[in-house]
C-alpha cells in the first residue's frame, strides 16, 4: 500500500508526515461528522422569547479542534421584533 511516506527521507521526516495526514483526516472526519449530526432546521423557526416565525439561515463557523480549524455550518436565527440572534432549537442566545 502506497502511503506517500516513502518520499521522506528521515524517520523524523516520516513521522511528520504523518502527523500531518492524521491532522487532515481527523478534521476531515470533523467536519462530515458535524454536516452528519448537523440539526435539520426549516426556514422558519420560532423565536424561543416571543414566538415570531424568524427565518433560519446557516452561517459558517470556524471551530478549533485538537487536530486543526474545521468548519460548521451552523443552523441560526434572528428575530426583528426581539433584536436577538438564537440557534434552531436551543433557544440560546448566539454570541458571536
């Protein structure tokens, strides 16, 4: 099996090579576990303080992981009457 490691000359080098495809995978894996989980929202949800319909957008998010930055579209909404941002079925105020 070809694994491109070949192509380092040290074990050093082998080993960070390594280190880096892990690095890839593991935030690959990240992020297709997160669209996976990701939670189904409608274009219209209600606001958790006042009950008006608010359209439902995804904003991408940058998260920080042990093996490196992944990004999540995050489910999100705001209300006009209320002038608050809230995530689909948490009912959490966003910060950000």
């Amino acid at each position: 099996m070809a694994t491109g490691l070949g192509s380092a000359e040290t074990f050093a080098d082998i080993e960070q090579l390594a280190a880096r495809i892990g690095r890839s995978v593991a935030c690959h894996l990240t992020e297709q576990t997160l669209k996976e989980q990701a939670p189904e929202v409608g274009t219209e949800v209600a606001c958790p303080q006042c009950g008006r319909a608010c359209r439902m957008t995804r904003h991408t998010r940058r998260l920080v992981t042990v093996a490196g930055a992944v990004s999540y579209a995050e489910p999100a909404s705001h209300c006009e009457t209320c002038r608050r941002d809230f995530f689909s079925g948490t009912g959490e105020a966003a910060s950000g």
